[in-house]
C-alpha cells in the first residue's frame, strides 16, 4: 500500500512540474505575440460554450 501512495505521490510531481513547465513557455509565447493571445482567448471563450452546452444537454 505505501508504494502505491509513493508512486501516486510521484506521479502528482511529475504532472505539476510539466504543467508549470509548459504555462511558463505558453505564457512567455503569449507575451511575445498579441495575436496568439487573442486567438487563445478565443479558443477558451468557444471550449467554455462547448462545456456549458454539454452541461446543458445533461441536464
């Protein structure tokens, strides 16, 4: 049991480290780039309606 929570420990490390790895590269993309910016908003603007209508559809 403990080296399952070991392993599951590990495996929380390595995904928040990749993760701020990857936002400090895509932040330092953003900054560089207003365009990308702008269509980066826009992707999330239309992910968030895709999620919401989903939600909606189950409801």
């Amino acid at each position: 049991m403990n080296k399952n929570t070991m392993n599951v420990v590990k495996g929380v490390a390595i995904g928040m480290a990749a993760g701020m790895a990857v936002g400090y590269v895509g932040k330092k993309a953003a900054d560089d780039n207003p365009k990308l910016r702008k269509k980066a908003n826009r992707a999330y603007k239309t992910f968030e309606n895709i999620v919401d209508t989903a939600q909606y559809m189950f409801k």
